[in-house]
C-alpha cells in the first residue's frame, strides 16, 4: 500500500500465490471508495497545459489517464481563493495506483486551501442501504462512536460539520447519503497519500466493524455473512481499540469461523506535510495559445 505501483508487479511474480494476494488487497478495499477533495486551484486547466492532447475532451478522459473509475471536477472561476471540488472514486484495489498517480499531481496543479478538507464515502450499496430496515439501528451506532471515529483524523476544527450523524443531511460529521454511502466529512486536506490511505484504511475496518455489530446482510451473489470473517475483535474492547487491533489472531470469531490476517501496510500515523508554513501560495497562470505557466503569490494558506 506504500506504493501501489508494485501491484500489477507483485500480481506477475510467480513466486507470490496469486490467490492469498488478491484476498489481501480485497480485504484492503473491499468497496468502492469516493473522495471529494476541498481545494484551490484549476486542474483541468493545468491538466490540459500540461497534456494538450486531452483540450476538449471529456473529463473521462483523465479518469482513463489516471487509472480510476471517475474523476469530476467543479467549474472553473475567475476568483483566486474559491474552493473547487475534485471527486475521484476508485472501484477496488486495482485503482489504487491510479489515486497514488493523481495525488502525486496534485500539488502542481492546486493548493491547500486554509478552509479545505476531504470527504471519503464508503460503498454500502451491497447492503440495499437506502432501504434498509436497520437503517435508524445503523445511525444510532455510528451516532454512539461519533467521538473515536474523530480520532482517525486531526481533530477537526471546521464550524461547519456539526457533531452528529445526517440520514442524507449535510453539515454533520457523518452522513448517510443519498447514494446510499457512508460520507465521513472531517477530514482535514491533504495531498499526501500515505496519509490519505491510513484515514481510509481505519475506515474500512470501521465499516467491517459496523456491518458486523449491525448484523446487515450482503446482497450480493453468494455472500450474506456479516463480515464475521472480516474483523472479529472482542467485543470487550472498545472500538479504538478494534480499529487500532493488528493482532494476527483476533479471537471472537461468530459461528467458528476461523478470522483472517488484518494487516494493511500502511504507517499508523499520517505522514507529516513536508511543505513549510508560508504567508503566501503560489497561484499558476497558463495562457492557453502559448502553454507558457507564469506564477503569482496570492497571499493566504500553507505551501
């Protein structure tokens, strides 16, 4: 997971069983993973700057660039400190170098922003989450952990998230959205994407947990367990404990099944910004006849 680059690698060495690595990497993401990042700059334009060759097209182009399932971004303005939106969703493990390419260009073609931040939805559709009988049992669970899942992240300092869990509601720490996904919303931004991966991989095991305490049931072909298999961590310990769990042998397992390895390679703290705190950010101009990039501070932010 610290370079995703490696997978398609490690999936062609004869050496490594394909079958016990393809298990682990699905077990590192077992759904489909969107991230709407909160930010200043113009992608597509320094995109195209940069990659003439895609003026024009559709945003499906990138997508296919980059390796991921979707990319969308917000429309260009005219203002230097508006906040964009960047969407990318990646559908499963194979996607993850994609995301590890495009986060590795982000800082050339946007800025941190000093009231940016990150949302990251997790997939519950296989749940019929839209409709699930269990749904009020779903937010009153997740309404009780509020305060360790705040604790995957920095603690969060916006104004505009309140302390609560949205049945399809913004303006909450957690909603439950429309598209049937679980969005976290205080995460903080960054560009990093080992510090990403650790706030979606603690997630990930959260949601197992969720899906486990919560008894929902796949409707997938051949599946329906309550991910027992998954994250079977005794119910004693309280959930940062079982998020923070690495232990090759969980015990508890429900109805004798055997647990599974859990360890995901990624460090357990977010990785440092290695920027510097400046009083100004450097804002990229691109005249679009001649692909030359001139650039001006603009005052405001972090480098």
């Amino acid at each position: 997971m610290h370079n995703p680059t490696l997978i398609p690698v490690l999936m062609k060495d004869s050496s490594i069983p394909k079958g016990m690595l393809y298990k682990e990497l699905k077990k590192a993401l077992p759904c489909r993973i969107g991230i709407e990042f909160e930010l200043a700059g113009n992608f597509n334009g320094h995109f195209v700057a940069e990659h003439p060759d895609y003026f024009g097209k559709p945003t499906g182009a990138i997508s296919n660039y980059y390796g991921i399932y979707e990319f969308r971004a917000d429309s260009d303005t005219e203002t230097l400190d508006a906040i964009r939106e960047l969407r990318v969703s990646l559908k499963d493990f194979h996607q993850l170098a994609g995301l590890y390419k495009f986060m590795q260009d982000l800082p050339k073609y946007c800025r941190l922003h000093q009231n940016g931040g990150i949302h990251i939805h997790l997939d519950m559709t296989e749940f019929d989450f839209k409709k699930c009988k269990q749904r009020k049992v779903v937010k009153n669970y997740i309404t009780k952990r509020l305060t360790e899942i705040g604790k995957i992240f920095p603690k969060y300092t916006g104004t505009y998230n309140k302390k609560r869990v949205g049945d399809i509601e913004k303006g909450t720490w957690v909603n439950m959205s429309r598209l049937g996904t679980l969005e976290i919303r205080i995460a903080p931004l960054t560009f990093d994407y080992h510090t990403l991966m650790t706030w979606i991989v603690k997630l990930i095991r959260f949601r197992r947990i969720l899906i486990h305490d919560c008894r929902l049931k796949s409707t997938l072909p051949k599946s329906g367990s309550h991910e027992d298999i998954a994250l079977l961590l005794d119910h004693v310990q309280n959930l940062q404990q079982r998020l923070s769990n690495l232990d090759d042998t969980p015990v508890a397992a429900n109805e004798g099944e055997i647990p599974e390895r859990l360890d995901v390679d990624t460090p357990t703290e977010p990785t440092p910004w290695s920027g510097s705190i400046n009083d100004s950010l450097t804002y990229y101009t691109i005249n679009a006849n001649t692909g030359t990039v001139t650039s001006v501070n603009n005052g405001y932010g972090l480098m």
